[in-house]
C-alpha cells in the first residue's frame, strides 16, 4: 500500500512500471479478465484500487497513464516496452489517459504498464493506492 503525491512544481515523473513481474507471482497465464493460473491453483489477479483524492486529468497535465492490454506481455516484452517509453522522457505512445475525480476508485492489473509525466498541474494531486492478492498469489 502506499500512497502518491504529484506536487505542484516539482515536475518528477513516476516511470513507466508494473508494480510486480510475471515471475515474482509466478503466473504463467493471464487472461483479459482479472484471473490467474499458477500451476494447479486458479483465482482472481492481483489489482490496485487508486483511491484518488483530487482532480487528475490530461487538461491539469496530472493524470496516470497505462498501456492497454500490457498485463498479458511477458516480462521480456514489457521491460522492452518500459525501455523504448522512456528512452528521452516520458513517451505517452500508444498510452490511454486515465482521468479521475476525488472519489473515484481506479483499478488496475498489476501487471499492466504505467506511469504518470511530470506534472504541470497547479494543484496537488493525492492518490491512494491499495494492492489487493489471492493468497495462492
């Protein structure tokens, strides 16, 4: 569990991760849907609940961004992948927006690529992260 603070002027990016590789969970299937297989033992995926506490949006230059789909990539193609996006900053390529106001919930594999630039936004931007496994996982 943690928590994030995007401060206003500070300008530092969180780069692009996964919060755990295939390898430290030992998955060898991901499916579209929050599921998972590791040899015999079947149940649901590893998800981050964003608590967000204010505003985050691409107009506020604040928001998270994710690589759809990027949960279901080997470790090898996703540290490729991690490699190419910030090879000169961050590079938002192929990236989907992920907007959110205070109270919204967000949820996300946590296999699935992502990050945040660094933030030009003039107000502060607080999110609540909350990891939640099965206990097989």
């Amino acid at each position: 569990d943690s928590m994030v603070f995007k401060v206003v002027g500070e300008g530092v990016p969180v780069k692009w991760h996964r919060d755990a590789s295939m390898a430290s969970i030992g998955v060898i299937f991901i499916s579209i849907i929050f599921y998972y297989e590791i040899g015999d033992a079947k149940g649901p995926s590893p998800i981050d609940v964003g608590v967000y506490l204010d505003d985050a949006n691409e107009a506020l230059g604040n928001c998270l961004y994710v690589i759809p789909g990027s949960h279901t990539w080997n470790d090898l193609l996703a540290s490729s992948m991690i490699e190419h996006m910030t090879v000169s900053g961050f590079r938002k390529l192929g990236a989907l927006a992920v907007c959110a106001e205070p109270g919204d919930l967000v949820l996300h594999h946590i296999l699935l690529l992502h990050g945040s630039p660094p933030s030009a936004s003039p107000i502060l931007r607080r999110t609540v992260y909350y990891e939640f496994r099965d206990k097989n996982a």
